[in-house]
C-alpha cells in the first residue's frame, strides 16, 4: 500500500454557531489542510496519482472557500463550520472525484499552528 499526501493553504473567515466564546464571532485563519490518499496499483508512469493531479483535485473542493466566509458558502450556510465539520465535508468531497484505484486516507485540517484536526473512516 502506498501513501501519498499533500498540502494546501486557505485564508478564510468563519463563526461557530451554538458555541459561548470568541469563535462566536467572526474571525479568520489561515487553514493548512493535508489531504492523504491511498493506493495499491502504480499507474503507467509508476505513481499511484501525480501530486500535481491530487493538489488540482483538491483545490476543486477547497478553493471555493479561499478568502471567503465558510458561512456563506454551502455546506456550511446551514451546517456549522467546525474543523470537524470541514475536514469530514473535504473527505468525502475530494474522495468523490479520485480516479479509480486511489482512495482517501485523511484529511488533517490546522486552524492554528497548534490545533490541528484529523479525520478518516
């Protein structure tokens, strides 16, 4: 099994509903998201997927949201824009486009240097 992953950075603004505390308010971050992809079968050019496909695959999900208000867009106009919520909304959205043969391990979603989110199934 090989395991392949890359990065991408968004500056984006969200609030958290039902939630007592500063995040209730509006405020940014500058989001580095780790997307993390499996594989088996190497293709003709010996990659299970070239990073620059993976990186372009996930911008398709995730840069509709750069310098934007995760609560503006949807999903996340109605579902609360947690890192929880964004890292399971990025899986299945990035998983849904991989070609054949190469599966979603994780996604790993920093808010800040330190808080950092990890989901998988």
């Amino acid at each position: 099994m090989y395991k392949l992953a890359i990065e991408v950075s968004i500056s984006a603004s969200h609030y958290l509903r039902h939630y007592s505390g500063p995040c209730q308010r509006m405020h940014g971050h500058n989001w580095k998201i780790q997307v993390v992809v499996t594989g088996k079968q190497l293709n003709e050019a010996g990659m299970i997927i070239d990073f620059k496909e993976l990186s372009d695959l996930t911008w398709q999900v995730i840069g509709r949201f750069d310098h934007q208000t995760f609560n503006e867009l949807p999903p996340f106009d109605t579902l609360n824009p947690t890192a929880e919520n964004m890292a399971k909304y990025f899986y299945h959205e990035i998983g849904r486009i991989l070609p054949e043969g190469v599966s979603m391990s994780a996604i790993r979603l920093w808010e800040t240097d330190k808080y950092m989110l990890e989901y998988s199934e």
